[in-house]
C-alpha cells in the first residue's frame, strides 16, 4: 500500500526555522533600537510594481518570504509611527516590548471567548486593573476591541437600546427622532455609530464651541429643550476628553449634570485624553468621567500598545448585557459562570488583546504612563512657548494638552498664500523625511499639526523640527524649490495610484 501523504503547515526543518526566527527577532528589536537613524518618512514607489504581482501559488519558503519582507516593505518603509518624531494625527509609538508581546499572543492564538479559559479571567483581570487607575467604577463592564471607534459604537448601542424604552433588539429602529449631542469638534467615528446604529447623522446634533473648543453647555441645554418641544427624543450626550484637532476637553462635570437633570445617557470618547487621569497634575481635565454611563478609549495611542487595541467600559453591566447577550446552545459551556465576550460586544472569535495589557503594566508598572504622559504635554507647551515667542511663526488654536496647531507666516502674505506656504512646509518635512506632523484646518486656515503620545520624543527633537520649519518657510519662497519638491511628489504620488 502506497503510505498516505499527508499535508501540513509545520516547518520541515525546525531548527533552520527556529533559526531563522532569532534573526527576525533581532532584526526587528535592532529596528527599534536604531529608529532615529531612519528618516521618519520615505516615498516607495520602487516598490509599487510588486503590489501588483499575483498570488504566490508555490512556496518561496519563510527564508524567501521574509527577504521580501525586507527587500519590498522595509527597504521602502520607515516605520515611522516608531520614530521620534512622527507627531502626526494621534498614533501611539509602541515600546520595543509590543512586538513580543505581540508574538507571545500569536503564539497561544487564543480566542478570549470562554469562561472556562484562562485567557478570559487575564481580560478581566487587566480591565479591573485600567477600571482601578482610572478610578472608574468597579462594578463597570468592559470590553477589548480594536480601537475607539467600535468602542464607541458598543457604548453607543448600550445608551440606544437602554434608552429606546421598548425592546429594540425585537422590533428594530422604529423611532426617528431619537436624538444624541455631542460638540462640533466631535470624531467622526460618533458620526458613523449614529449611522450604523440608525440614529442617522442629522440626529447627531453638534453643539457650538467655545473658543478654547470645548462644548457650549448653555448651548447644549437649549438645544435639549428645543429639540423636545419640536417631538424629538434626546438620548445621550457625548462629551469628548480630549478632541483630535486640538485636545480640547468638555466639562464633563457639567455634562453629566445636565445628564442626570435631563435622564440622557452619558457617554465619553476619551480616547487619548483618558489617559491623563494617569497624571496627578492633569486630573482636573477630567473631572466628571467617573459619572460617565459609557467609556471608550483607546490603549494604542498614549499607553504605548501595538495596535490594535481599544476598550469601552460600561457602568451598568445589566444594561451592556441587555444590549448584546445571545448564547446559543453551542456555545454553551456546562456548569460555567458568567458571560462569554459574544455577550459584551459584535466579534466572537478575536485575538488574545488582553495579553499586550497585562505584560505591559507589569513591565513598565502604571506610573510610567502617567510620566509619559505628563511628560508629552510638557513637550507640546514647550513647542507652543516657542511658537509664541517667535515672530515669524503662529498659533492657531489654545494648546490644553499635548496638539499644537501653528504656521509660518510672513508679513505682506495673504491668507492664501500662507496656507499653501505651510502646505509646502509640511511636504518638505515629509520629503526631506525630518518630521512627521499631520495638519488640520482651524479656522480656514491651514494648521501644521503636532500631537505627541510619542515616549521616545526628546526635547531636542522639539527645536530641531522648529528650525527646520523655519528653514522651510524660506526655502519654500523660492519658485524653484517649490517646483522640485512638487516634482519628486507628484512623481510618487502618480506610481501609487497608476
Ligand atoms: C483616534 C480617535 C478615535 C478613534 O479611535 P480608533 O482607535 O482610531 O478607532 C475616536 N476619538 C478620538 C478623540 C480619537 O482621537
């Protein structure tokens, strides 16, 4: 009889495979290690025509896959969230450690599903511990997830469906004018939870900002009382402890008051902002969050996590069950206790999330965030004190926390002129590859935008990105130079989208 042949994905050869995983581990810790050497951003249009190569039906081996690992995506890629100075939108720098923690979780690849799992009780476990350093609720329920977003989205549905006052898993949307607040400045990840849970955008009511943007609580009131008189039925409020422009945090005491007055749901987007509760000399920002109904945040922006991992909690835990338990009979487990996830959230099968938060606080120990923390808000009031001090540059929104929107600017320019001088700026530092700021708009007018949840960014890293801007600002007067910069991007640009 001919001896069956059977199939598998193990390695033939172990030990070169073990082999060849150490090299991996050093290259990539060495990746780390030597970040700041790199320039932060790099064009790749040398590798664009690989994008287009068809499925591999033969192996190339992990030895022939992982060369084009290195000779595709990292000869053309900087890593740059990893480098000190990436400051752009609000992306979390991850301490060298994430990427093993991040092997230790593919390792075991468990689905935290069950409670008769140990996986489960580490979940738990790390969620008790961000509950305790928030100084949240302990009673709180609460969920991993993949970012804020759908964080949102579950607290969202928990404030619905607990408000709805009839059986809305049962009878579906059945009432238009349910209706939630929020400030303008709000995320648009609230815009798309009032979407998908059929609240519709024109029932997610944006509240006017003060100038230091924050939501106009008189504002609020009002348009509570209006909306009532003209049949609409307010649900929530959304307060944001910390908005994405420019840090700015709701008076979430006032909020919750009004909250509480009015019956409405609360619920908190902090997704970056949260964490300053880790910073004694930031608490005051915000106090009122322990009074919140519902939470979202995220731990791969300030607490240094790779992504992707965010976290709603939610105050009354019948309430968040109420929402989503459905345990069919097989995934029933005999005799066990308590709620498997399928009952806290939408995904049942997920990765091992917890993992990444439970060996992070035990390495680094909380206080460290908070440091950290404290210690990126220092930098961006640092920026902001030389942004003030120079003539030549601007600011453009109040600085509350760690985002400093400013520009360039020079006499006899006119509005225009000086957003398509700032625009250059930023490319040039993109091109030259020095810096790595996002940019926003404040007012109609162009903002070179600099977030930092960044932990490797150093104080000297602050005055040389403000020279280069300047440098930027005068080279970029010249047509010629314009011209050039405009020339290598566009060249990329076109290979990238062809
Ligand atoms: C980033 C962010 C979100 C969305 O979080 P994701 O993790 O990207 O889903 C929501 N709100 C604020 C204020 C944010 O900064």
């Amino acid at each position: 009889m001919e001896p069956r042949k059977e199939r598998t994905l193990d390695p033939e050869d172990w030990g070169a495979a073990i082999e060849l995983g150490h090299r991996m581990v050093d290259d990539m810790m060495m990746l780390q290690r030597n970040i700041r050497g790199r320039p932060v951003f790099k064009t790749f249009e040398d590798a664009c025509e690989s994008f287009k190569e068809k499925a591999p039906r033969r192996p190339l081996g992990l030895e022939g896959a992982y060369r084009d690992f290195n000779e595709i995506l990292l000869a053309n890629f900087t890593a740059p969230i990893n480098h000190p100075r990436f400051w752009g939108w609000v992306a979390g720098t991850p301490s060298p450690s994430g990427m093993l923690y991040d092997m230790l979780t593919g390792a075991l690849n468990q689905s935290t599903e069950f409670p008769i799992d140990p996986t489960t009780y580490i979940e738990r476990q790390t969620i008790n511990w961000i509950k305790e350093v928030l100084g949240y609720p302990m009673g709180a329920s609460g969920l991993y997830v993949g970012g804020a977003s759908t964080a949102s989205l579950i607290g969202l549905t928990v404030a619905r469906n607990t408000m709805a006052g009839y059986d809305i898993r049962k009878k579906g949307v059945m009432k238009p004018g349910m209706t939630i607040y929020c400030s303008s400045e709000v995320h648009m990840a609230m815009q798309k939870a009032a979407e998908l849970l059929g609240i519709g955008d024109e029932n997610l009511r944006r509240v006017p900002v003060d100038g230091e943007f924050r939501m106009r609580t008189e504002a609020l009131q009002k348009m509570i009382n209006e909306d009532r008189e003209n049949g609409k039925e307010p649900f929530c409020v959304v307060g944001t402890a910390g908005t994405v422009n420019t840090g700015a945090f709701d008076d979430l005491e006032t909020l919750a008051e009004i909250c509480e007055k009015e019956k409405l749901w609360f619920h908190v987007d902090g997704a970056f902002g949260i964490w300053t509760r880790l910073a004694p000399r930031l608490l005051h920002l915000t106090k009122g969050v322990e009074r919140a109904d519902s939470l979202a945040f995220d731990l791969h922006k300030w607490i240094g996590l790779t992504y992707d991992i965010g976290c709603v909690l939610v105050r009354d835990e019948t309430n968040h069950l109420r929402a989503f338990a459905v345990t069919p009979d097989y995934l029933k487990v005999a005799g066990a206790k308590g709620s498997g996830v399928q009952d806290y959230g939408i995904d049942l099968s997920r990765r091992f999330r917890a993992l990444k938060v439970w060996m992070a606080f035990k390495e680094h120990g909380t206080d460290a965030f908070g440091e950290i923390v404290q210690q990126n808000v220092d930098q961006a009031q640092y920026l902001k004190g030389i942004v003030e001090k120079a003539p030549e540059l601007e600011l453009l929104a109040p600085v509350p926390l760690n985002i400093v929107c400013f520009r360039y600017r020079l006499p006899g320019l006119s509005e225009e002129q000086l957003n398509g001088l700032n625009n250059m700026i930023l490319l040039g530092l993109y091109m030259d590859g020095t810096a790595m700021p996002s940019s926003t708009t404040v007012g109609g007018k162009f903002a070179i935008r600099f977030c930092t949840v960044n932990h490797r960014t150093r104080f000297g890293d602050i005055d040389f990105f403000v020279e280069e801007v300047k440098r930027l600002g005068q080279a970029m007067l010249n047509e010629d130079t314009v011209k050039d910069y405009m020339k290598r991007y566009n060249r990329f640009i076109e290979r990238i989208s062809s």
